[in-house]
C-alpha cells in the first residue's frame, strides 16, 4: 500500500524502486546463532518460541524476513550511493541473535550494518529508533559494540517489559506530545551525530507513536511525525551522513493512517534531499 501511494501521488516512480534478493543465511549468521538459523529455517521452533515471536511459524514468514532482510542491505548500500535509501519492510528490531520476539524473527538492520562492515563499505554506523516500543533487540546485539551506537525513544510504559540500555535510551511518559518528543529527541541525534561520527544512520521509523494507535500511548500527530523524519534527516545531510530507513511499528486504527506516516517518511527524505545538497563526511 505504501509502494501504490508513491507511485499514485507521483512521489515515486517505477524506476525509483529497486528489487532486493533475499539476504544468504551468511548475512544472516553475522547477528543471528546457528541454532537459532537452523529453527527457523527447518520449523522446528519450542511453543514457548513461537509464543515469545507472538505470530504463527510459516514457511513463507521465513521466506519475507530472509528477503526483508535483503531489502535493508540493499537501502544502505543505496542510501552510500546516493544519499538515501529507503525499504518499505523490515524494522524487526525486537530480534535477539538467538531468538524472535515482537513479530519479529529476525533483525534486518543490524543484518545489513554486518554485511556492510564485512563489505568494507564502512566502518561504523548509528541506529535512530523511533518505534514507539523500545528496541531491545537492538539494545541487545550492539551492547558493548564501540562501532555501532542506539538510539531508542519510545514509550517508557510499554512493551517490552526487559529494556536492556541503548546508547541513549529517551523513556517518554505516557501520551506526551508533539513538541515534548521532539525537544528530546533531536538534541541526542545532534550531539550523538557529532560525537560519533559514524558513516550511515539506519533510522527505524515508527509509525506507532501516532495518537491513534492501538498499541501506543504517545499523542504525536501526522505531523508532528513527519517534522520528526524530517529534522532528524537534516541532522544527518548537514554532516554529510547517508541515511537508511527502515518501516518500524504501525497499528492505527485506520490502515490508512499507518500507511500515510510512513508514505511521509519518504517525502521527508525526498524535501531534505533537495534542500541539502549531499556534502562529503568530515575528516575522521
């Protein structure tokens, strides 16, 4: 629905989109055990795994997370290319490396960030979550990992109940605002984006902190939302860092507002490419 609403609004066109193949289990065996793998991969997940992963096991799950996968590889490797690069999947950032929670089996951007560290193509990279659900999976497998920094602002009342630290973690209150979420989100991208200096911002673009949301508790508006992409794309074009976005949670009660926050995601990158002309990284 997202792809129509480009092509129907003349935000895109065909030949803007690119088809992805499907990650190798090799790209995937950069975050992800063996074990964990070979459950998925022969369906022979515990109940209680399935349970924690919170939908049903099915071949062709597996086959969407491989190729969602794919598809966040191919959005950075693009987005090095030219700017931005943008895959309207993925964002399964409740992933752990050796099981899935949250609707979600396997983690597709911390995938891609291996694939592309293993590449050479860089050397390290910042993730921007702005699920309304705190990215543990995230959290979990870049702890500890000087090249790769978080970022989590989500809902603090919300799931998941086990929060393992971000880099930063923004725990914001119940039905906090527009301008709440905003004044504490961009002064952390700002100062993270100079004190780190990483080479790519992988931003996972939610959705779900919109006000009318079933499985969030925030008050921000479409707009609000969509000055959010924005601003936090500024962010990064000033300092000449390739941006890389990734669908996150969305449940409105309106398929069609989901639909619209993250159609705006996309006009945000295309309004922030044309005002900032891409510059050169500064010297490391």
């Amino acid at each position: 629905m997202i792809a129509e609403a480009l092509i129907a609004e003349r935000i895109a066109a065909l030949e803007d989109f690119v088809q992805p193949e499907a990650a190798t289990d090799e790209d995937i065996l950069r975050v992800h055990t063996p074990e964990w793998v070979r459950k998925l991969s022969t369906g022979t997940l515990t109940a209680s795994e399935v349970m924690l992963l919170e939908i049903p096991y099915s071949r062709e799950l597996v086959d969407a997370v491989w190729l969602a996968a794919g598809g966040s590889i191919l959005a950075a490797q693009r987005a090095l290319r030219d700017g931005f690069g943008a895959n309207l999947g993925g964002g399964f950032h409740h992933a752990y490396p050796d099981h899935g929670e949250g609707f979600c089996a396997i983690h597709d951007v911390a995938v891609a960030i291996r694939r592309l560290q293993a590449d050479g193509a860089i050397q390290k990279a910042i993730v921007v979550d702005t699920d309304v659900h705190h990215g543990n999976g995230t959290a979990a497998i870049f702890g500890g990992d000087a090249s790769v920094f978080t970022i989590s602002i989500h809902q603090e009342n919300n799931y998941p109940a086990q929060k393992p630290p971000s880099n930063i973690d923004l725990h914001m209150m119940d039905r906090v605002d527009d301008d709440e979420y905003l004044g504490a989100l961009l002064p952390a991208v700002q100062k993270a984006l100079d004190d780190f200096r990483p080479e790519l911002l992988f931003y996972v673009g939610g959705a779900d902190p919109f006000c009318e949301d079933q499985l969030g508790g925030l008050s921000l508006t479409k707009n609000g939302l969509k000055e959010r992409d924005r601003r936090v794309f500024e962010e990064a074009r000033r300092r000449g860092i390739p941006v890389a976005t990734a669908l996150a949670g969305g449940y409105a009660r309106q398929v069609e507002d989901t639909v619209r926050i993250h159609v705006n995601t996309i006009l945000a990158a295309r309004d922030v490419a044309a005002e900032f002309p891409m510059k050169a990284p500064s010297p490391k």
